[in-house]
C-alpha cells in the first residue's frame, strides 16, 4: 500500500523549525510515499519556505495566536485538522513535549494509534524502539492507520534546505479554538540553574557520599555545592546523580538544593548518552550503572578500592578523596594551578 506521509512540525517562537523537526522531516522523506507538510504555529509562512525543496506534495498550516503556545485543545484539534486533510496514513513528528503531550489523543480520537520514542524508522514503515527501560530493543510496524510517530532526536541527519528556499503554496486549514484554558506566561528555570544538559560531552555523576560525613567527622555539603557547581560551570557537563543522593531530601537530611529526580541516573532513573561520563561520591551499584549503558568512556573517584566501579563497570578509577580532587580539578580548569 502506499502511504500518505504526513510530516508534523510546530515552529519555535521566532517562526523557525527546530533542528529535532528537521530531524523528523528527513526521517518522514525517507519512507517513500506521498509526502505532505503540515505546520502549526503562530505564523507558519517563514518555516514552509524554509523546506520548500523538501519534495512535499502539498503544504498545509494551522496558524494563528491560538496556536503559538502549547496548549493541549488548540494542538490536538490543528493535528487532527492536518491529519484528515492531508489524508494522512502515517505521521511523523518530533519527540518534542508539546507534540508529546497532545499526539496519544489525537491517535485515540481518529481510531489511530501511536509509537513515541522512536529511535530509528525504515521503510515499511518499520520503526525501532526501546522497552523496559532500555534493555529490549523492537522493531515494529503495524496494520492500523493513521499511524502516529513521535521520532527522537538523532534519528536522522536534519533536512538540510538545498537551493534558495521558496514561497511554497500553503493550504490554510480553519480551527476553531473553544477551549476555555488560557496561556498566561511561562515559568522556566534560569538557564545557569539547568544542569541536565543532554548535549553536554561529559556526564558529571554526584554520588550520596558527598553528604556523608568525612574523615574529620563533619560533613561539608557546602563545599560539595561549591566543588560540584564550579566543575559544571567550567566544563559546560550535565548533572546526574545518584538514586540515594537525590532520595536524600525525604528523609529530611542536608541536600544539594540543585538536585532533583530529574537529575537521577539508572534504572530507576534515565540512561542519558554523553560521550563521557566521571562518577564522584557514588558507589558504582548495579541499578545505578545500568543507567550508564549508553556512557562509552567511564572514570569513577571513590575512597573505597572495593567500590562497584572498580568491578569492571569504570575504564579508570581514581581512589580518592573526591573534595580533594574535584578542588584540585577546578583550580586547573581555572588556570590557578
Ligand atoms: C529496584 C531498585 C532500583 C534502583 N534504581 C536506582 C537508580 O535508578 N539509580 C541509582 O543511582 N540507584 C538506584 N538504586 C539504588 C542503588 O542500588 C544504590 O543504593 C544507590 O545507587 C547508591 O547511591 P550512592 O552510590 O550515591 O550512595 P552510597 O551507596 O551511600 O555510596 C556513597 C559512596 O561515596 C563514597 N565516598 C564518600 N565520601 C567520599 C569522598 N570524600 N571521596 C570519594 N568517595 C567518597 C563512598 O566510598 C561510597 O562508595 C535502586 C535500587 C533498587 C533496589
């Protein structure tokens, strides 16, 4: 049968494409079919022309105020508007929280059904994807259509515009927005006090021993916050941390204010992939470590020779006082040394 490929993509708020859109795109001319683009955002004119070589058949947008914020009503009623008109079989989209947050609906409300986090698509359509917690991998495909996939980002080259970028005839589809919620602003963290950062080249582990009391019987949490923030910020590494590190603040025991479990590593927690990643603190046990799967170089500083790290699960093993180290560390980085 040949598919009716319908590319999903909302603009970013200055009218552009992501890079994990044009990521989705690639991945969506890739399965062969007829191709089709439909945009949604406050104006969605500048993006359109941005892949007007992209090899669509038919260009369609849903734009307005309505449709500049995240909203779940106005998203789900602009997809299902693109869907029915693109006569679309299968959908591609980023994995992006917007789309996550409206797609399973929508795929619910047109009798379709729905594959997010996907890793890797073929024509077929086949696609790839993880299931308990990253330790089986499937390739799947199915029968029912519409067939709506959310794509990770790294699933493909982005689409790469070839030639000047054109005015596309864009197929306007009216939506009526009767949803009572209100976009009134954001709240988002300031971008210094984000410390998971999924780019960053090395992933920087704190482990619960930072809290524990040292070899002078004291601890010095403070120091740990200062060691530990002056490190991210010289290096621009991302945060993750220890299940036990972060489970600290219920039990109501002195805690690094800028971990969350959002922060936490392993099985109970994510597998990020960063080229690097240098535990501190943190013993190296097995559901810890199963979150480092993806991590291809690892460096562990432990007091403790008979650490989980130095059983085979770190390249190199430092065993040493980790304030020590990291103090030292952060004095070369900052040229004092
Ligand atoms: C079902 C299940 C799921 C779980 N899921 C997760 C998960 O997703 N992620 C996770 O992390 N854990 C998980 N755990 C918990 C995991 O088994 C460990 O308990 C946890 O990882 C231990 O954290 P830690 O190594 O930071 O703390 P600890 O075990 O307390 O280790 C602290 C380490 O710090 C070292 N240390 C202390 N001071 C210094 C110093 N000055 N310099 C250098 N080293 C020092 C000590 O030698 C010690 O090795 C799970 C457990 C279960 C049962």
């Amino acid at each position: 049968m040949s598919e009716t490929i319908l590319f999903l993509a909302h603009t970013e708020a200055d009218g552009s494409l992501s890079r994990i859109a044009l990521e989705a795109l690639a991945a969506a001319k890739s399965l062969g079919g007829t191709l089709v683009a439909g945009l949604i955002g406050a104006d969605v004119q500048a993006a359109a022309g941005s892949i007007a070589g992209c090899g669509a058949a038919r260009y369609l947008g849903v734009a307005g105020e309505a449709f500049a914020e995240s909203r779940y009503a106005s998203d789900a009623a602009a997809v299902e508007a693109l869907v029915k008109a693109a006569g679309a079989t299968v959908v591609v989209a980023p994995q992006t929280s917007r789309f996550a947050r409206c797609l399973a609906g929508v795929a619910q409300r047109m009798g379709g059904r729905i594959d997010t986090h996907i890793t890797a698509i073929a024509e077929g359509p086949q696609v790839t994807r993880w299931y308990y917690r990253q330790r089986m991998e499937a390739v799947i495909g199915r029968a029912q259509r519409p067939w709506f996939l959310l794509v990770e980002s790294g699933v493909a080259e982005p689409y790469l515009s070839r030639g000047p970028e054109g005015a596309v005839v864009l197929e306007m589809l009216p939506v009526e927005v009767s949803s009572a919620t209100r976009v009134v602003g954001r709240q988002s963290p300031k971008a210094e006090q984000q410390t998971i950062r999924p780019d960053a080249k090395l992933l920087f582990v704190a482990g619960a021993g930072w809290t524990k009391k040292q070899a002078d019987g004291a601890t010095h949490i403070e120091d740990a916050a200062r060691l530990i923030l002056g490190f991210l910020g010289a290096t621009g590494a991302s945060l993750g941390s220890s299940k036990s590190l972060v489970d600290l603040s219920g039990e109501g025991q002195a805690v690094l204010p800028f971990l969350s479990h959002m922060n936490q590593v392993g099985q109970t927690g994510a597998t990020p992939r960063h080229p690097k990643g240098l535990s501190a603190c943190c013993h190296g046990e097995e559901p810890h470590v199963v979150g480092w799967r993806f991590i291809r170089e690892r460096r562990a500083i432990n007091l403790d020779a008979n650490c989980g790290w130095a059983r085979g699960k770190a390249d190199v093993v430092y065993v040493a006082d980790a304030f020590v180290v990291m103090e030292r560390v952060n004095a070369l980085l900052a040229g004092k040394s």
